[in-house]
C-alpha cells in the first residue's frame, strides 16, 4: 500500500434524523480534502447543518465507471475522500460498492467508520430473531422475476430484510403471502424520521392496512424466515450432533442436550441417542 495515496472513508450519514451521526463521522467530514456523494443536493443539506465546507463531488449509478477512476486517481496523488450515500452506510444498495472494489484493486486505503444503517435498525425494531438473517435489498421490480426470486426464498431459515418504494408495496407484499404464506412481518417507514411508523402482524393483516392508507416515504420489510417443521425438511445427522455439542459445550449434560435437541428439531430422544453413539462409538 502506497504511503503517498491518500484514505477512502466510508462514511455513514443518517438515515432520517440529521443528528443520527457520530462525532468520528463530522470529524472525517470536515477534516477530508474531498466528498464524493450519491446526490450532492441531499449531502449539502447535511453539511449546511452542520456548518461543515468541504468540497462535494457526485459519485452515482450512472456516472460510476468515470468517475470512479477520476476519483482513485485523485486518491493515488494523495488526496483523502469520503463516501457518502444518501442515507445510511454507503456500498448497501448504493454504487459505492463499486468504489470500493475499485480503491481495493488499486491498492488505496479504505477506513470503514460504524453508523445508521436502516438493515439492523429495522431487524431490531421488528422483534424478530437477530441472531441469522438474510438481506435481499430490493426484490427485482417485474412482477415475474420477483416472484421467481420469492420462490427460491421458499426454504430460507433466516429472518429475511428487505427494501421497497411505496408504489410497489402493496404489490411486493401480496407476491409474498401468495408464494411464502401468511407469515409475520413487519413493515417500517421512514425510519428515524418525523413519520416513522411500524406496522407489525401478519402478512394479510399488513396488506390491508396499506390498502386502506396509500403507502409513502420510505420502507424497510422485514420477514420471518421459514418453519423448517413446515417445509418437511430432514434432519441431516450433521446437525444433529452440531446442536448436541453446542449444548454440550455450554455446561449441559449429554442427557439434557440430547432432550433439547430432540424438542428443537422435533423428534425423537431415540433418534437422537442413535446418531449421537454411531458418531461417538
């Protein structure tokens, strides 16, 4: 890595409330020689808040190829830039993943700083399991490939996250009760903002409550992932013996995770005891 280059910071901006920023993030705004922004109308609005002058340049989806190569070539005569999207951590959904890549093939140094990020504040905000999930960003616009993509989420485990404009909700939600059933989910608008609103409930439910208030601003949706005793999935011996251990190294005697397992994957102790001794004995 060249000493002489300058510093790419990745700098997350907030995603509705301006005061949803970090006291390293102002710093790194103010202190860079150059901001290279989404939409350099929305970040103006940021820095005039908080008094700050720096250079803003745009850095978007359809400008991305040239100016990505400008601006490295701007970072190898050592010039610091930060990266800012509209709204949140930039390189989620937003071309500065393309950046990024290209700072790391030309050897430049790249400073991820933590910040607003509407995945993890809507995961949280929806009560539902955060220890696995997935994030779709936005599911193809076509009514067609979307539901094809929904089909291949059939089996998914995981509690699921995704983006979506007003003027397709009602749309997306109902592709999702027809292909993954009436499961729970909750939709989030205008996260950290004035009129923020969760809904939370079942799909059906959710679907009419939009119906009867048209949709606006922006939404994050998040989705329960998928009952494995409803998909009639088996059960590999490999997992068995993973989850026994991982109760196992947890304090708990081989007859109690044995029970704990055989609940969870709902089947029998025997069973269980069977895979456990063949792997062991």
């Amino acid at each position: 890595m060249s000493k002489d280059s300058g510093t790419l910071y990745i700098c997350p901006t907030p995603i509705g409330n301006l005061e949803d920023i970090t006291l390293r993030a102002l710093k790194t705004l103010k202190e860079c020689d150059l901001i290279a922004a989404e939409d350099t109308r929305h970040t103006k609005k940021l820095m005039n808040y908080y008094d700050i002058h720096t250079p803003i340049t745009s850095y978007y989806a359809h400008n991305e190829q040239k100016k990505g190569i400008k601006l490295i070539e701007k970072l190898k005569q050592g010039i610091n830039i930060a990266l800012v999207s509209d709204a949140g951590m930039p390189g989620i959904s937003d071309p500065g993943s393309d950046l990024i890549k290209l700072a790391i093939e030309h050897d430049i140094n790249i400073v991820v700083l933590p910040g607003a990020s509407a995945v993890i504040a809507a995961l949280i905000a929806s009560g539902m399991p955060t220890d696995k999930f997935v994030f779709e960003g936005f599911l193809p616009s076509g009514k067609t490939k979307r539901r094809k993509r929904l089909k291949e989420l059939t089996c998914e485990e995981r509690t699921m996250v995704f983006y979506e404009s007003p003027h397709r909700l009602i749309e997306m939600l109902k592709d999702i009760h027809d292909i993954l059933g009436n499961r729970r989910a909750a939709v989030i608008r205008e996260l950290t903002k004035l009129h923020e609103e969760i809904k939370r409930g079942a799909l059906l439910e959710i679907i009419k409550y939009f119906e009867q208030q048209k949709p606006r601003g922006e939404f994050t949706i998040v989705l329960s992932g998928a009952q494995r005793e409803k998909l009639n999935v088996p059960i590999s011996s490999e997992e068995v013996i993973t989850k026994v251990k991982e109760f196992t190294d947890k304090g708990m005697s081989t007859k109690d995770a044995v029970r704990k397992t055989a609940e969870l994957f709902k089947i029998p102790k025997r069973e269980v005891y069977d895979i456990v001794n063949k792997a062991f004995n």
